[in-house]
C-alpha cells in the first residue's frame, strides 16, 4: 500500500516530557518554572549561535546555560548537581498518548520521521527505551547540517515525493512557524504554550495532545 505521507515529529517537549528535568531542578531548590527559564534561554543561544554561522550540540548549549539560569534564580549548586539535571535528558518519558499517536498514524499507512535539535543518537536511544523506535522510518538531527531549527534547512532534511503530504507535529509554536515557513502542512499541540502566536503563519491543525493531532492528520487526508 502506497505511503499516504510524511509526519515529522518534534521530539523534546513534544513526544517526550520535560517533567524529568524539572523534577531534578525543583530537587535542588529552584522554582517549578526554573525548566522554561532554563530551556528557554538554551534554544534563545542555540538558535543566535546558529543565526550567527556557528554552531553547538543542543546538549552542549544546555550544559552551558545552567549554571547561569542557577544564578539567575539565585539557587546555589555544585558540578555533581547540575550534570545529574542535565543527564535527566538522557531518561525523558514519551507524552501518555503518544503511543497512540503514533499507532493510529501507522495504521492508517502514514510513514514517521523523527526531526530534532538534539542529536540523532540521543534521540534513537529515547525512543528505544521508550519501545517507539519501531514506529520511526528516519531520525533527522540538526547536527546533520549545524543548523538550528526552525532554519529551512532543516526542514528541507525530510526526503519526499512532491505528491507527498507532508506535516509537522511539535508543541513549539516557533518549530511550527518554521515548518509552515518551509511549505509543511502543521499541527500545534497546546499542551506546553496554551495559545499559538498571532503574528506567526498560522497551523492546519490544533489540537490539545499527539493523540488528537493524529486523528486529524488522517481525518485532513
């Protein structure tokens, strides 16, 4: 049976949680906010580094940008500390329903790629232990080109047919925008950011979780 398409997933924030991190930082004293600040500032110079014409691993831009969010909420910490933080990245949990999203679009004969900020290697091994890595044909990386998302280049990774439909699926009202940007169909998850931003080219598709993003994409083709 012929491909229906392409559905390209966000990984961090997106297919998994970020409630790890956040558990190791509120373990140390900081505020439950202190993973958006910290996450925050991480994809800021991530993506300036990126704009500029150089380029870091995401886990490199994170190691770097903890110690000052620490400061920054004035909660001292050591080295031991922070690297257990920064390792909680390596133990992400899939969403509840991602599973399901991703069943219901396999079955309905849609093809899924992996398209992420962090490295393909981390990315594999996530979606190993989370026994999801059957459901993935491609694992794209930013490192692949040292270049950020929401860059059109990055989008341009993902292989297809013109006659291919292809959508981004991320929580990320920016990863969105670039997808749209660069000629994606796209289906915000509101999940994390509540509202999409107005002055941003707007998604095919909201929806409140995976789960639901998936039924539309099927129920659009």
């Amino acid at each position: 049976m012929t491909s229906k398409g392409i559905v390209v997933f966000d990984i961090i924030g997106t297919c998994f949680s970020l409630e790890k991190p956040r558990q190791r930082l509120v373990e140390l004293g900081a505020p439950t906010h202190a993973l958006e600040v910290w996450f925050a500032q991480t994809l800021r110079d991530a993506f300036a580094l990126s704009h500029a014409g150089s380029y870091q691993p995401l886990k490199e831009v994170l190691e770097a940008e903890l110690p000052r969010t620490m400061k920054l909420l004035s909660v001292d910490t050591n080295a031991t500390q922070l690297s257990h933080v920064v390792k909680s990245f390596a133990e992400l949990e899939l969403q509840p329903d991602a599973l399901e999203a991703f069943q219901i679009l396999t079955k309905a004969n849609w093809q899924l790629v992996a398209l992420t900020n962090g490295s393909e290697d981390s990315t594999r091994k996530l979606l190993e232990r989370a026994n999801a890595i059957q459901y993935f044909s491609n694992i794209l990386s930013c490192d692949a080109i040292q270049k950020t998302k929401p860059h059109p280049d990055v989008y341009a990774m993902v292989e297809r047919d013109t006659q291919d439909d292809v959508w981004m699926v991320a929580a990320h009202a920016w990863d969105i925008a670039g997808a749209a940007r660069a000629g994606l169909k796209t289906a915000f998850i509101t999940q994390q950011e509540k509202e999409y931003l107005a002055v941003y080219p707007q998604p095919t598709a909201i929806a409140e979780n995976l789960a639901e993003a998936a039924i539309r994409i099927v129920e659009a083709s």
